[in-house]
C-alpha cells in the first residue's frame, strides 16, 4: 500500500535535486475545474492559512465525508433491522367467466370484483445474533470512514505544504538567477570597456555575452518553474480566477539548516507515537475488527431462525350476497280457534278466529362494501422457525471467506504501520542527510565565490580566457543551487517528521 506521504516527499524531491525542470503533479488530484468557485480571496498567504482553506475546498476531504455518510446511513439502517416490520396492502381484481368467489370459494359464472386488503406485521426473535454483529461490525465500518477523512485532510495539508515549499524554492531560484544576470550585465559592460582600452582580446567579451544569455536562459527556466509552481498550489487550493490573479504568498524568514542543531531523533519512540494518532493506522485496525466481528455474523448462519408475524385481513367480493328484508306479506290470513272437547277428547271449533300478522319478505342482494369488510376480518398469528440443514455449503463457505477477509484485513494493518515506521526511517535519514548537504554546499559556495572573484581579476586584467572565467562562474552557480536546494529539501523532511510527532505544519 502506497503512502501519500511518501508521494509528496518523493514529488518535492524532484524539484529539489533538479532532476527535471517541468513541475510535477500534486499527489491530491486538482479540483478547480470541478468544484464551484470560491469566493474572491486577497491577501498575502501563509502556509496555515493555505492548509486550511484547502480542507474546506477540496473535493478528496468532501468525498471521504460523503462515504463517512454512506457509513453512518448503514450504521442506521442495520440499527431498524432490529424493529418489527409493518405493512399494509390493498388490490384489486376483476374476474371474467367461470371463476372461484375469493371469499366464499364458490363457482360463479360472472365477472367478478374484488378487492383484498390486509396489514402484516413481523419481528425476527433470534437469528444467530446476525443483526447485533451487523450493527457492531457497521458501527466499526463508520469509525474507520471517520479516520478516512482525516487521513485526506493530513495528505492534503503535507501536499500543500509540499507546493508551498516548492513555491517557495522557485521563487528564491529565480531571485538568485536574476543576480547572477545582474552580475553577467556588469561583466560584459566591463569588457566592452576593457576591450576598447585595449586590455582584452575580443573573444573575452563574446564569452562574456554568451555566459549572459546562458543566465537569462536560466532565469527564464527558473520562472516558468515559478509559474508551474504557482499554477500546482492554486489548483491544490481551488481558487477562483479572480483569487488566483492575485495570488501571492507570504515568504517567511527561514532559518538556515546549519543554524539548528544536529537533527537527533528517536525514530522508534517517534513511530509508537505516531501510530497511536495518525488516523490511517486507526482506520486500518477498526478495519480488522470489523473483519471479525463479519466473521460471527457468517457464523450465525448456522443457527435457527425465529420470527413472529401477525396478520389482519379483509376483503370484497361483487357476487357475495346477503339476505335482506324487502317487505311484508300481502294480506292478513284468518287462523280459527279449537277448543278440547272433553266428551269426545277432541278438539272442535269454534266462533273464534285469530289473524295472523303480516310477516317479512327476504331476498338474497348483493352485500355492501363496507359490511363486507366488517364481516370478512381475519386474524392470524404465526411464529416461523426455521432450521438450517444442508444449504449447498454456503455458510461454511461464508465463513471461510470471513476468515480470510479478516486475514487480509490484518496484513493490510501490518503493511500501514510498516509504511508508517519506513516513511518516518526514509524522512529522518533525508533530513539530515539535507542538513549535511547544506552545510557542505555553503562551504563549496563560500570557496567557490572566492575563486570566482580571483578569476573575474585575471579576466579583466587579460590573465584569464572567457572559457575559464565561465566555468568558475558557472561552478558558483551551481553551489548556490545546490545549497539552496539544500535548504528547502532540509525544511520539508524537517516538516514531515514534526507531522508525526503531532506538531501543527507552520513556517
């Protein structure tokens, strides 16, 4: 697993040691194209400032906060798992020719409507503990998005302390190549003189011209590095138009490599510290328990499952009917009365008669919508258990691969932290190998400046030829490059060892 860290150093590097003189890409993509535009900003910037302004703008830091949502919505969603569920239900359905009444399951060769309705509800009362190990496994899957986030806000603050510093060190360059143009100008108005007195040959003043054109060439090359520099840092930071025509930086006075003392660090204490903050070592090992806990929840798919439902149900049917009352009887019908004879011991009649009372037609008519779904509620009870037996080896299988997602899991844990201790290794042994550099570089220029004087003596004087003079020249140039090379290459590492003891990235 690669380290964003390791990108920017390696990408400052670069620039440091001159080994191409087009600027690099930045390790975190640009978002000035993408991203809305800010607001206009002026002002000289400094390096917090630029960081913070970066957090809030770049679209990495958004989108790690975006699936941090996407986390924290999962988290949720496996929380309301654990709630019954309740649904209610509703259809509608016509029927044609010979058909089955739904609610009484008779034929009828009639078209038919009729409508269903119904509420479900149910809850799983065990399930091998499948849904606490998701939450707790979500929940873990949450923290580590957390950690992400700041992950992308500590490789966004070192890639833009990394511009910064790039910013910075082609600037200077450009400053010293502009004086060695300055001194190159003086040089060639000297021998022009020295040439009309007679004092040099004329193959002297046209070295001297062509070391002047090397210079401005330099100068050249030195600001369009500024200018890639400037563009990287203000496409890092998504500036506007109008913020990024008036972008300039606040250059700080930089202490001197060989000012400070001896670089001394306890690399070990160093990297126990910061793998206890850094939050990419934090994700990868909630990561790793996530991994386990996804192990138990395979393994709850060799358990029972037990779930509660109950239902509530009615319906509708238009060739259900019902028996109704349509009206009395017609005419009232005389019924005589008998007495007991108690000679004979059988009943005779008599003058009396009684008339008996209209009594209720009733007819069979369509049942209304509303008594049928009073009338037709049903209610339902179950409780479902189910026994897992032989599921084609999917939970053994489901297991397995649990195991080995959590192996992977924790060698990728391991890969971090062996990252972490080889790119804190890596910055203290270029640190001090800078700081070394720099101070053998400021004695080289020291020397060398003074044998540059002593040739630009015997040149104007005739001792000398152009060639040599040059060469001694362009010796000194190269020791300032160098030792300014030095000094950025210096403050960087310098920088990225204070990120992991948890110093804050200011100049």
């Amino acid at each position: 697993m690669s380290s964003p860290i390791i990108n920017c150093t390696l990408l400052l590097a670069a620039i440091l040691t001159g080994t191409t003189a087009r600027a690099q890409a930045p390790a975190t993509p640009p978002a000035a194209a993408l991203a809305a535009p800010a607001q206009a900003q002026t002002g000289p910037w400094t390096l917090q400032r630029a960081v913070d302004y970066a957090l809030d703008h770049n679209l990495n830091v958004r989108q790690s906060r975006t699936n941090a949502d996407l986390s924290r919505v999962t988290l949720r969603q496996s929380k309301a798992a654990l709630l019954p569920s309740a649904n209610l239900n509703g259809s509608q359905v016509w029927n044609y020719g010979t058909n089955v009444n739904p609610l009484t399951f008779e034929f009828k060769s009639q078209t038919i409507r009729s409508n269903n309705f119904s509420g479900v509800s149910a809850v799983t009362l065990f399930q091998g503990f499948q849904l606490r190990n998701t939450i707790r496994r979500n929940d873990l899957d949450y923290q580590a998005s957390l950690g992400d986030i700041e992950q992308a806000r500590n490789d966004l603050s070192l890639n833009v302390a990394s511009a910064y510093l790039q910013y910075l060190l082609a600037d200077e360059l450009v400053r010293a190549n502009q004086v060695r143009v300055a001194s190159s100008q003086a040089q060639v108005q000297r021998t022009q003189q020295l040439l009309k007195a007679g004092s040099v040959a004329e193959s002297n003043l046209l070295d001297s011209q062509s070391q002047l054109a090397s210079d401005d060439l330099n100068v050249i090359t030195a600001q369009n590095q500024l200018a890639l520099a400037r563009l990287n840092l203000v496409q890092l930071l998504n500036l506007d138009a109008a913020s990024a025509a008036n972008f300039t930086l606040d250059t700080p006075q930089l202490a001197d490599p060989d000012n400070e003392a001896p670089l001394n660090l306890d690399l070990d204490q160093t990297f126990q510290s910061a793998a206890a903050s850094l939050p990419q070592i934090r994700a990868a090992d909630l990561r790793v328990q996530s991994a386990r806990r996804g192990i138990d929840l395979a393994r709850g798919g060799y358990y029972p499952r037990l779930t509660l439902a109950g239902t509530v149900s009615t319906g509708f049917s238009s060739s259900s009917t019902a028996r109704q009352v349509t009206g009395d009887s017609t005419a009232a019908v005389p019924i005589p009365v008998f007495e007991f004879d108690p000679v004979t011991g059988r009943p005779r009649p008599t003058q009396f008669a009684v008339v008996q009372p209209r009594q209720p037609r009733y007819d069979y008519l369509p049942a209304g919508f509303f008594n049928q779904l009073n009338d037709n509620i049903g209610k339902t009870i179950q409780f479902s258990l189910s026994v897992p037996i032989l599921n084609g080896l999917q939970v053994r299988n489901n297991v397995q691969r649990s195991v080995i997602q959590e192996e992977q899991a924790r060698l990728r844990a391991e890969q971090a932290r062996l990252t972490l201790r080889q790119s804190i290794e890596q910055a203290f042994t270029d640190a001090r190998a800078a700081q070394l550099k720099y101070a053998a570089a400021k004695r080289q220029s020291a020397a060398l400046t003074l044998s540059q004087r002593n040739a630009e003596i015997r040149f104007n004087n005739g001792l000398l030829n152009g060639t040599d003079f040059n060469i001694a020249k362009n010796n000194l140039t190269g020791a300032e490059s160098g030792r300014i090379q030095a000094k950025y290459e210096f403050i960087f590492r310098k920088k990225v060892l204070d990120f992991y003891q948890g110093k804050p990235l200011m100049l």
